[in-house]
C-alpha cells in the first residue's frame, strides 16, 4: 500500500524503523530482529540506506522480506550523495522489482571529502523518481533546522522546494521537546507545506547513545530528559524503564495533539518496540 493511502486513515498509528546488516555475517541477526518487529504489525516499517552506498543492497532485501515475508507495509529509504544517475535508475530498478512503493527519498551526510557529485540535493533525487515511475515519495524534515541552514526560514523555503518537487509526506529528525515540534508545524502550514508529517520519535533506553544522539542530530536536550539521564544513566534498567517512559510520554502527548503518525527509531531493538507498542496499544486502533 502506497503510505498517502494509509495517511488518509485519521488515526493514531505507530511505525518502526530498521536498519540493514553491515555485512554478510550479520544477517541472520537483523533478519530476526526484524521480523520479530513486523510482528507487531506496525503500520509500516522503513529500512535505512547507507549514504556511502557500501550496505546499500540489503536496503531492497530487507524492504522486500517486511512486504512479503511478513505482509507489513515498507518504506525504503534512499539517499543520492554519493551516487551518480545510473545507480539510482538501477536501484529504482530493484525497487520496482521487489514490489516497493514507498521510498523515502534523501540527501544523505556529506562526507569528509565530499566533492559535489550528480546530486548535490534530495530535491534532485525526488525529481528523478517521479520521472521514474509510479512510486510514493516521502523526505526528511528537520523541526531545529537542519544543520547546514543558516535559519529556519531558509530551510524551510528548501523545503517547500522539496514538495513541490514531488515529495508526498515528510518524517521528522528525531526531538526530545515536543514544544519545538509544534512550533515548526506551525511555520511549515503557514509556509503552504500541506503533505503528512510522521513525528519521529528516538527512545534513549542507554546513557551511551546520547552523545551520539547529540553530535548526529544537533538535537536540544531539555531539562526533564538530561535530569532522566544524569539520575538514571549509570543503572542500565532504570535506564531502559526510564528512556521508554519518556518517548511513550512524547508519544502519548503527540497522539492527543491530533498528530496521529508517529515512527519509532527503534533501532533493530523489537524490545524497544514492543515495549513502546504495549505502552500505547489502547490509544491504537
Ligand atoms: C527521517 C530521516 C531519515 C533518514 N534516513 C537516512 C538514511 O537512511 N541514510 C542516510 O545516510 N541518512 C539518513 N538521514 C540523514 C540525512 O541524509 C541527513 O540529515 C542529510 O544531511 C540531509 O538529508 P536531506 O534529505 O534532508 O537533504 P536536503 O533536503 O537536500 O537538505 C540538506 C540541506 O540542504 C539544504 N537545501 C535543500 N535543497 C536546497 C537547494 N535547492 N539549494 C540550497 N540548499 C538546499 C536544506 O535546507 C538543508 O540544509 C535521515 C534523516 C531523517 C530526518
């Protein structure tokens, strides 16, 4: 199912993300963290891509297994930073033939020695998978900005650029204050940007993941969440307990906002999903 079908179903909903083995040895590990979170049956399920296109290929694999495997709707993800115009066709290619018809189309991180390529933007890539085919498009939002942009005003302009290249809904960087969430809604309808929003949404269930967190998303960390990590960092299940009770809080207070699609980055963990679902299992229906 095309995901601006399922969209149009007003109801709160929950989607999780995996990511794809690394290497062939690792398999057998995500395939069955996977398929133990499609049994949840969660609206859908997206698979990450790696930028550098090194893991690239399990992106269609593991998108496929989700669909037909395990009758979930996915949603792959596909980045252009470093790929020129005939990878993108082949992978579209793949796509095409594995039965996939949600992509969510990016731009990828620039790496270190990042010379400009055929793609410089998502925009570019959006452009070249509508020509492609009959696909759904969604793209990435940021609600602090993103990093490269010098105000929220310029991002967002980029954005609208986004949609009205093609793309249909847009899923959210992670953030830890739905306050900022809002707001950003808020800019984005009066900037005339009118497709779905997906919420995403990180439970930090380990103090470890946090500085990471920090140096990938640029996201502001309020009070309530590094008191939760200062206190119950050091005790691993506090910790657990404690990151899942926060994102379920967030959650909880997104749904009774009338944002009805959230997508959990649960990382290749079905604990943090299942834990997650069973939380909000009477508000989804
Ligand atoms: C939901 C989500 C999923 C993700 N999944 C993956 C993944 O699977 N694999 C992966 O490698 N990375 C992933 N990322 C990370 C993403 O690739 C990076 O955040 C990347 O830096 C930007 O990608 P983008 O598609 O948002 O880029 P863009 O939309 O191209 O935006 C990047 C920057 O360029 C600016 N910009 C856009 N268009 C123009 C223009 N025409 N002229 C000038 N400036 C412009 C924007 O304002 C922004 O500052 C994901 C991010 C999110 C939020």
């Amino acid at each position: 199912m095309k995901l601006t079908e399922l969209f149009k179903q007003d109801r709160p909903m929950l989607s999780f993300e995996v990511f794809p083995p690394k290497t062939d040895s690792s398999w057998e590990s995500v395939s069955q963290a996977v398929q133990k979170i499609a049994g949840l049956k969660p609206s859908y399920m997206s698979v990450t891509y790696g930028a550098g296109g090194g893991t690239s290929r399990y992106t269609v694999d593991i998108a496929k297994k989700i669909k037909r495997e395990y009758g979930v709707n996915a949603l792959a993800h596909l980045t252009c930073v470093s790929s020129d115009r005939q990878t993108v066709q082949d992978r579209l290619e793949d796509l095409r033939t594995a039965g996939i018809e949600n992509i969510l189309a990016l731009r990828g991180d620039r790496p270190q020695d990042y010379v400009p390529g055929e793609y410089r933007y998502a925009g570019e890539l959006i452009e070249d998978i509508k020509k492609a085919g009959d696909f759904c498009i969604g793209g990435a939002c940021y609600p602090e900005c993103h990093p490269e942009s010098s105000c929220q005003k310029e991002d967002i302009v980029h954005l609208k650029q986004k949609v009205d290249a093609g793309c249909e809904f847009l899923t959210t960087q992670m953030f830890f204050d739905n306050a900022l969430f809002y707001n950003f809604m808020y800019k984005i309808r009066e900037a005339g940007i009118t497709v779905p929003i997906v919420a995403g949404i990180m439970p930090v269930t380990n103090a470890s993941q946090v500085k990471r967190i920090c140096e990938l998303s640029g996201s502001f960390l309020p009070r309530s969440f590094t008191e939760m990590v200062d206190h119950f960092g050091p005790d691993p299940k506090a910790m657990y307990a404690a990151g899942i009770a926060y994102a379920t809080n967030q959650i909880v207070n997104l749904f009774a906002n009338g944002i009805n699609h959230v997508h959990v980055y649960s990382m290749n963990k079905p604990e943090v999903a299942r834990d997650i679902q069973k939380n909000v299992d009477g508000i989804l229906h």
